[in-house]
C-alpha cells in the first residue's frame, strides 16, 4: 500500500547550526589596582563541541599625564600606590626676631651694677679674711727700760716688745741669758685685736764689779723669729 506523499510547502528547513560559528561579545573591562588603568579583554568563543579559546592581550594600563616623578633622597623610603598617605609638607621657616638694642641708661645701669657687686665681693673677702687669718708676728724688739745702772743687788725688767696683726692666738717662747741655760718654754695669750704683746724677763744682779750680759728672746710659735739686747751691772762700794 502506498501512502500517499505529504505535500510539501514553500517553507523551507533552517539549515544546520554552524558548530564553528563565532559569537562575539562585548569586551569586558577589567580594574588593576588604579581606577584610571584600564585594560581590555579581547575574548573569542568557539562553540560547540573543543574548549572554548580566550586570548587575552597583554595589559597596558594607562598612566595618568602630568604626574611628577617621586623624589628619592638619602636615607628615605620610596613608597607609592593606593593607600599611601601624602608626603606631609615641611612649614615654612620663620624668619628670626631681631634684636632690640637696649637703651643707652639701660646699660649704663648694669655696667654700675656690676662694679657695685664686684667692690662688695672684694670688701667682704677682705673682711673674711683678716678675720680669719690665723695670729703673725710682725715685729720683735729687745729692750731695757730702766737700766741698773750704778746700783748694786738689783734686778732689772727686759721687755721684748712683741708685734702682732691683730689676730688671736697663742705665743710660745722662751729666754736666753748669757750666764745662765735656755730658760722654759712659756706662753702668751693674744687676744682678738691686740696688736702689741710684752714679754718680761726679770733678771737680778749681785755683788761687786762690773759686767755686760746680753738677754735674747726666742719665739717658737706662731713663727720662729728671736730678737735680743745687752744688760750691763756696775757696783762700786768704798
């Protein structure tokens, strides 16, 4: 039995699908890390049927125009890129006050005050120092104020006239007759302001005749220093 044949329309079947057909799409824009660098991605799609092929150009990315180039000095760290904070910048020198010239009366006033303090700091150093300066014998001088002169069995009085700076202290000293050994060490209280000290020795002739003795002091303290004088004795009976 046949079957009657189905009429066929004007319309045609689509043809087949093109398995390498190529589909493009917009090129997709991709961000790196500056948001004015971008770079293009030119992606080709092959289907169906072998993986699909994406060929992707090396980026360029676009730098900005009128940038200045970063400055590198010595010992400084060179950083850049996002999230870098600014350099900060160095404030302007201040220029230096000037100085004011002080009146003439000004400096004449601090010239005077200086001296003032100086003759001050000089007359209490002077001060301190002759209170503090420790007793001195200056001077020493041997005498004999009332000689025995004709006399027989006397005893006459020599007076070593000691002088001082005033100072208080302490003499120690000693006699020395020319008939006799070296005497005791004796001692002689100076008072503060006591310039002038006597030491007495008492020496007592006897008998007939006539003689010439000599009496020497000798100061050991405060410094060593000796000064002396003659004694003469005449006695005549009949």
């Amino acid at each position: 039995m046949t079957r009657p044949e189905e009429p066929r329309g004007d319309r045609g079947m689509p043809p087949p699908a093109d398995p390498w057909a190529t589909i493009n799409r917009a090129d997709p824009t991709v961000y790196l890390s500056d948001p004015d660098s971008t770079v293009n991605l030119d992606q080709t799609a092959r289907l169906p049927g072998a993986a699909p092929t994406v060929r992707v150009p090396p980026a360029s990315p676009t730098v900005p125009q009128n940038v200045p180039a970063p400055t590198l000095r010595a010992g400084e760290e060179l950083r850049f890129g996002p999230g870098v904070p600014a350099a900060p910048v160095a404030a302007p020198g201040w220029p230096a006050p000037a100085s004011a010239r002080r009146p003439v009366w000004r400096r004449l006033v601090s010239v005077v005050s200086g001296l003032l303090t100086l003759a001050l700091v000089v007359v209490v150093g002077l001060y301190l120092w002759q209170r503090l300066r420790p007793l001195e014998v200056e001077t020493v001088a041997v005498a004999v104020p009332q000689p025995a002169g004709d006399r027989c069995d006397v005893t006459v009085d020599v007076v070593a006239t000691v002088g001082t700076n005033g100072r208080s202290g302490v003499i120690r000293y000693q006699w020395f007759r020319s008939d006799a050994p070296p005497g005791a060490v004796l001692t002689e209280q100076v008072g503060s302001g006591q310039r002038t000290v006597a030491l007495t020795l008492k020496w007592t002739f006897s008998g007939v005749g006539t003689t010439t003795e000599t009496a020497t002091v000798n100061i050991l303290e405060p410094s060593p220093v000796h000064a002396g004088t003659e004694v003469t004795y005449r006695c005549r009976e009949g």
